[in-house]
C-alpha cells in the first residue's frame, strides 16, 4: 500500500533539470502553456511542480506576450523542490504549497484548497509517480479543485502497448534505487493510453482529447550526470544501460539505442486534455 513519507526521492535529488533529462524542446513546453491558454483565465494550478519550472516558463510567456499573468498556485511534495520554486517564482507572485496532490491540501495541513478552485490543472511529467492504487485518486483530486468548464492539461508519457511499458517500469527501478530514490522506485506507475483514458472517464472528465503526440529522448549521459552520486556515477550508468539491454521489446521497436558509451532512449508522450462537465 502507498503510504506517505516523511522524505521524499526529490529531497534526494536536490537541483536537477527535467526537461534536460526528458530532451523536451522549447516548442513542446509553448504548445502545453498555449493549450493553457493564460489569457483567458484567473487561476492555474501547477500540481506535483517539481522546482516551479513550468509556472516560471508560463509566466516568462505572459511577460513575452504581454498578457496578464493568472494567478498561479504551485504545489510540491518534497520540500526540497518546493523551496526551489519558491525561489524561482518570487518575481510571479506565486502560491507555493507543500503538499500532497491526492489530498489537495499542505503536507503541515496549514491549507486545504477547497472544490471548484481554479480554470486549469497543469501537470508535467509527474502522473507517472503516484502508484498504480491511486491513480484514480490523482484525476478525481484534479476533477474536484477544478471549476465546472475548467481543463485539465497533462503532458507525460503515453504507451500504446503495455509490454513496453512493463519493460520501462523495470529499466526506470533500476535507474531511481541507484540514485538512491526508493519511494520512487516503488511508487512509479507509467500509464498506457487505455489506463489514461479510462480513469480520467472515471474520475467525471468529458472531452477527453490528444493535443499532441511527441518522443522523450532520454540520454544515459544525461541522466547519469543528474541523478548518480559522483563516485558511483560510472557504475550506475552501466547498470542502468544493462537494464536498457534487457528490454527486448522496446529495442526490438528501436526505442533503445547504444552508441559506444551511451544509450538514447526514446519514449511516446502526449499532451493530453481533459474537460470537468459544466453541469453533471
Ligand atoms: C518527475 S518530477 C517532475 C516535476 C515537474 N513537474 C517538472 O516537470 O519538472 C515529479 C514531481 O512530482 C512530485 N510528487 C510526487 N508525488 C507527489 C504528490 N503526491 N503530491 C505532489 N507532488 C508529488 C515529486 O516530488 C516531483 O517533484
């Protein structure tokens, strides 16, 4: 059972850049805040936010496009990454809490964010990290402190088939006890497009749509250097790589390439959204 703890593996991490890891391009995160759609609305929450980079790039995008900024709330579990955003975004006047996004309150139960609170949801490469078990209860949590009308944007990894994502789920167990996240390791759950779907039907959304299809190209390197620990860094990279060399589906779909040192991995993701009904 998903119990919550005390510390968390993004305590453990410190200061590491997602997108970097992840091979996002600047493209990808302007179409996710257009589909937000800031212009239009009052308040956004930014849940399970990691440092606050997404609300930092939402609010350089007002700046740029001299829209009105929404207000903009943040929320984080490990308390180590909200203290980062809270850093990052002192210019936007964000609310950044530390909290728990399947309760929708702070982890010092200070705040509680009542029902039908804001016009987005956005979330970034982090529904993967709430266990299987409780993966009804992420999209219901959203469903709830949205307002009727309001969207949910998620952009995060998307398999097809479930074997692949079977053999991602090992390949990333591997990667997370080596860099010493064990929470992580255990709680993570990559959602195929069935799963996706059908409890964001579940949790009450209606118009439940891709916005856009797209590739995580993950570079060992790249994760090597964030994640592992200096000393063990050359270790944990090869057992990460021969994890990777397990995975006979997702090579045999060329998702998984060596090259001398190095490997690429390449994922499928998707920008999805989804509508909280107006009336029910
Ligand atoms: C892979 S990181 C992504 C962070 C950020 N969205 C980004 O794209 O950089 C996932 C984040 O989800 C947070 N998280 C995990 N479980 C959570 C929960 N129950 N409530 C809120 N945040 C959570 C982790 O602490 C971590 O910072």
């Amino acid at each position: 059972m998903f119990t919550l703890k005390k510390e968390s593996g993004f305590d453990q991490v410190g200061s590491y850049d997602q997108d970097t890891i992840n091979g996002f391009d600047e493209q990808l995160i302007n179409q996710m805040l257009k589909l937000v759609d800031p212009e239009r609305v009052e308040n956004v929450l930014d849940a399970m936010a990691g440092d606050g980079n997404l609300s930092k790039r939402l609010h350089q995008y007002c700046l740029t496009h001299q829209i009105r900024c929404p207000k903009l709330f943040v929320l984080e579990y490990s308390s180590v990454q909200a203290e980062f955003a809270r850093k990052k975004l002192s210019d936007a006047k964000a609310e950044v809490i530390w909290g728990d996004v399947l309760t929708m309150s702070s982890r010092d139960s200070q705040i509680s964010i009542p029902e039908n609170s804001f016009d987005r949801v956005m979330i970034k490469s982090s529904n993967h990290e709430i266990p299987r078990s409780r993966q009804l209860d992420l999209y219901s949590s959203i469903y709830r402190v949205l307002q009727p009308g309001g969207i949910f944007v998620n952009l995060g990894m998307l398999f097809d088939d479930p074997e692949e994502r079977d053999e991602l789920r090992g390949i990333a167990r591997v990667k997370d006890t080596f860099a010493n996240m064990k929470d992580v390791a255990d709680n993570r759950h990559f959602l195929t497009k069935e799963e996706l779907y059908g409890w964001l039907t579940e949790a009450g959304f209606v118009d439940i749509q891709s916005e856009q299809s797209f590739n995580y190209n993950i570079n060992s390197s790249i994760v090597a250097q964030q994640y592992f620990a200096e000393n063990e860094r050359i270790r944990s990279d090869l057992e990460h790589q021969a994890a990777q060399a397990k995975a006979h589906k997702m090579r045999l779909n060329g998702r998984i390439h060596f090259d001398r040192d190095t490997s690429l991995m390449v994922c499928p993701g998707e920008i999805t959204i989804a509508r909280k009904p107006i009336s029910k």
